[in-house]
C-alpha cells in the first residue's frame, strides 16, 4: 500500500481483512446437541428444512420471529430507492412470521427473550448493542479507554485487529507494518485476558443482561491472519479449495475457530464466499476457487467447521467481491453483472450458505449497476431486499468495516446519501443493516443513530429489528458454546491438519 506515511492505515475486516482508515489518537468517550451434517451436505441440509420432524425443530419451523425476520415482500427504503429511511415492511418486530434453518435457527423462548430485552432498552442502548467497535493498541491504557467506551455506549461487541493482539515483543503490527496486519509471537495468556475483561464488560452493557458480547476477529487463515504463531498457521484459502474435500475444509474450520474460541473470541469474519475470476482486484488467494457451485461447497463446510466450534461466522462479501476491479479498500467497485446473472454466478455461494443455516451474511461495499452505481451495497436497500427475499436469509446482516475507502464522503447533506444520517452506520442501519461493524468513530456513529431515530429518518421499529436480530444470535451463539461438537482447543494444536491439506494439493 502506498499511503504508508501520511496518517492511513489498513484496518478492519475489508477485503483485504482490513478497511483503510485514517489513524487518530485513542478516543475517550463519556445448542448443538447434535452432530452436525455431512456430505451431501447441501441435499441433506435442504432435507432437513423441509421435513422438520424433531420437536425442537417443529417448534422452530412454527415460530413467529419479527425482530429476527422480515417478509419475503419487506422493501426497506432508503439509500438506492429514493425514500428517506429503511424501516422493514412490517414495521413491527413481532410480526412477521419466517423462520431461518439448521443449528442457529433461533427457537421462540429465545426470541421472546431477545424482543423483551430490546422493549426494555433506551434508544441509546439499542444504537449501541447494534455496533461492533475497533480500538487501539494493546496494552492496558488502551484496553482501560475501549472498556469505558463499551460501557459509555453501549456497545454490542468489539473486533481485535493486529494492532490489539499482546505478543512476547508487545502488540501485533497493522497491515501499514507488514503485509498481513497480523501478530506473531502471540502472548496467549494476554490475549485471553484482554477478551475476559472485554467480555465482562460487553456482558454487562445492559441491566439484567444475559447474553454474551461480541469478539470477533478476521482469522480467515492464509492471507488474512490477525493471530500468527504459536497458533496454527492455516495454507490459503485457494490451496484448502484445492485440495476438493469438504470434509477436511470442515475440519480446518473447526480446528481454527476451535483455537479461537479457547481464546475467548465468540465470532470469526470468515469464510470468503467471492468467486474469484481473471479481474479480481482484491480477492485472490483468499478465494476457494473460480467455480461458483465449488466455492458454495466449501464455504458451506467453513460454517459447519465454525458452528461445530460454537462461534458466529460471516460469509462475505455479498453481493461478491471476486468479480470486480477495484479494491473497495481505496474506491467504490461496480458490478456490471445484471442481478439475473448475478445468481447464477457470484451470489451461488451465498445461497447456498444461506440455505446450510449461516448464522450471519457480510454485506459488502460494492455497488451493483443495475441498482444504483453510485450506492455501494452496504448502504443500499435493494441490496438487503435481495439478501432477504432472493437468498431467503432471515438472521443479522453484518456490513463490511465501515471505516473503508468505498464510503469516504458519501453519506450527509449534500452528498450521494443526503437521508437525515450523517454517517455511514446510520446510512447502513436505515438501508436495513443489523450489526455494524468498525464506524470509522463509534461516538459519533452511536450519535447519528440516536438522532436519526429521534428526528424519524430511522424508524425506531428499523433500529428494535436490528438489535432484536443482534441479541437472538448472542443468546444461540452461548447456546452453541455450551457445549461444541469441536471444543476450546491448544492454539498450535493442529498442524496435522495442515499437513493433510499440503497433501492433498492436486500435481503440479
């Protein structure tokens, strides 16, 4: 990257497994109880959906779930349709009446629980519990200063980047130190710490709380690894494609967010489900392959790996970044594609996470044409349609990093996104965003929100779905915690595995 000198830095969870944000100084601010499925993964899994026969299931396939679901016919307005806000069709959390598959399919004492935690909320608690937040450093200041945010904002989780992970030498690196914005040499029994008092904190964000916060961390393995040595070091994601074995691509899985968990971290932003193709920008080696249907197959295996270990993931970066030119990073990429061709190409992965009951989906900062290309697809609404009524997705929407270069400038008076926000989180929760992750400030992002829900631009009823979305997949993600089909694991603990993928390379 160039703009090593002049105050930029890669960060986030971007395509590149960080977002470009300027640096500033650190603000202060006032149950799976069953084994999961196995190839034919993708046929057994629409089976099971479809003849829900188990009590558990029959009460999940029954369930009335709003603030975790919208109607296939919801149209959020918004940035992209010319309305001012994005609240869903329904306008009632408690109204609708879908229901999502697999292992995160949120049971109805679990729904109740969520929607009854949100009634009881301040609007300033529920802008909050729907932001994932980045900080600096990793030493205890730093740590002291991101606690008191989490306890001033309210906030709903945190994400550790290089730079917030303790090694034997200090803190990790950025991505502007080195060309993975990773740590080696990572302190273990710091790092564990850190996400304790991290998770006492969020844990506590609201009176009565019983769920779980947020720790995410990008650790797709490869290219992108935030936490290096001693924990295992995982091939890139194109030689696990390679090697053509879903079994094993959900054993790696399991086996890196196994290490994760053992950490404390209760969500990893992974897998990649970009298709990459011959003008990919910015995807590359972090791509399983160039054939839609394989990359589905593996990414599928990715959240199964994942779900077995008891962690949140997040295929990403709907609507695909491994088709466009321009690294979202820097600019705004365009997708030429109509959106008929679109579902039968990039989105195929998507799909078919989405039909294997992924917990999350990434939304991505890449405008599609035949919407608006001028409006990346984290702030379009028509972009939330499709993810809700063409996948048939019904869980949290998370965006990409929010502090990227996509996004600088647009949103405010005067701007592309003149809609009563100020900022891009309050764009992406108006579009029909759920968790909004890495604001580029997350006081002045928890601001907007407040007041853009005050003055009406963002419908209360847009804000209680999203965080009733939040709080439901906290509640299963404990749930899936208690007791892992992959528990908490040795980081370093599984080098064997890498070595099968090593060997499973096709010849050269």
């Amino acid at each position: 990257m160039e703009r090593k000198g002049n105050g930029w830095e890669l960060c986030g969870t971007g395509v590149h497994g960080c977002g470009l944000r300027r640096r500033s100084p650190r603000r202060t601010h006032s149950s799976l109880g069953s084994r999961l499925p196995v190839p034919d993964v993708l046929s057994s899994l629409e089976d099971m959906r479809r003849n829900p026969i188990s009590p558990s299931g029959l009460a999940t396939t029954v369930l009335l779930t709003a603030g975790l679901f919208v109607l296939p016919s919801c149209a959020s307005g918004g940035p992209g349709d010319g309305s001012s806000g994005a609240a869903s069709a329904s306008g009632d959390p408690t109204s609708t009446t879908s229901t999502t598959t697999g292992p995160w399919a949120v049971d109805a004492a679990t729904q109740e629980a969520a929607e009854q935690a949100v009634r009881s909320m301040s609007v300033e608690e529920k802008a909050g519990q729907v932001i994932v937040a980045s900080f600096d450093g990793s030493d205890a200041a730093a740590v002291d200063a991101q606690i008191q945010t989490i306890e001033d904002l309210h906030l709903g989780g945190v994400i550790v980047m290089g730079r917030n992970v303790p090694t034997t030498g200090g803190a990790g690196e950025t991505q502007e130190d080195s060309a993975l914005g990773g740590a080696q040499g990572v302190d273990v029994n710091a790092m564990t710490e850190q996400n304790a008092r991290m998770q006492d904190a969020l844990s506590s964000a609201h009176e009565g709380q019983d769920w779980p916060g947020i720790i995410s961390v990008d650790q797709e393995g490869g290219t992108v690894t935030r936490l290096g040595a001693p924990l295992t070091q995982w091939p890139l994601t194109s030689d696990i494609g390679a090697a053509n074995d879903p079994d094993l691509t959900r054993e790696a899985a399991a086996g890196l967010a196994s290490e994760l968990s053992g950490l404390g971290f209760t969500m990893n932003n992974a897998p990649s489900a970009d298709v990459t193709t011959p003008g990919d920008a910015v995807i590359l080696d972090r791509s399983y392959g160039s054939v839609p249907e394989n990359v589905g197959e593996q990414a599928v295996a990715s959240v199964e790996g994942h779900t077995g270990a008891g962690l949140v993931s997040s295929p990403k970066h709907f609507p695909g970044h491994g088709s466009v030119t321009t690294d979202s990073h820097v600019g705004l990429p365009v997708q030429e594609k109509s959106v008929e061709d679109l579902k039968t190409s990039d989105w195929v992965p998507f799909q078919a996470a989405v039909d294997a009951g992924a917990p999350t989906v990434m939304m991505g900062h890449i405008a599609v044409s035949e919407w608006d290309a001028k409006i990346p697809a984290t702030l379009q609404s028509k972009a939330y349609d499709a993810v809700r009524n063409d996948l048939g997705f019904k869980g949290a929407v998370v965006t990409d990093a929010l502090d990227m270069g996509a996004l600088h400038g647009m949103v405010g008076p005067g701007k592309t996104i003149d809609t009563g926000v100020t900022t891009p989180a309050g764009a992406a929760l108006q579009a029909g965003a759920d968790l909004l992750l890495m604001p580029e400030d997350e006081a002045v992002a928890h601001a907007d929100i407040v007041q853009a829900v005050e003055s009406g631009a963002i419908p209360e009823d847009r804000l209680d779905e999203a965080a009733t979305r939040v709080v439901a997949l906290q509640m299963m993600q404990k749930k899936a915690a208690e007791d892992p089909e992959a528990p908490a694991s040795e980081p370093g603990s599984h080098q064997e595995l890498v070595t099968r993928i090593e060997e499973a390379q096709p010849a050269q």
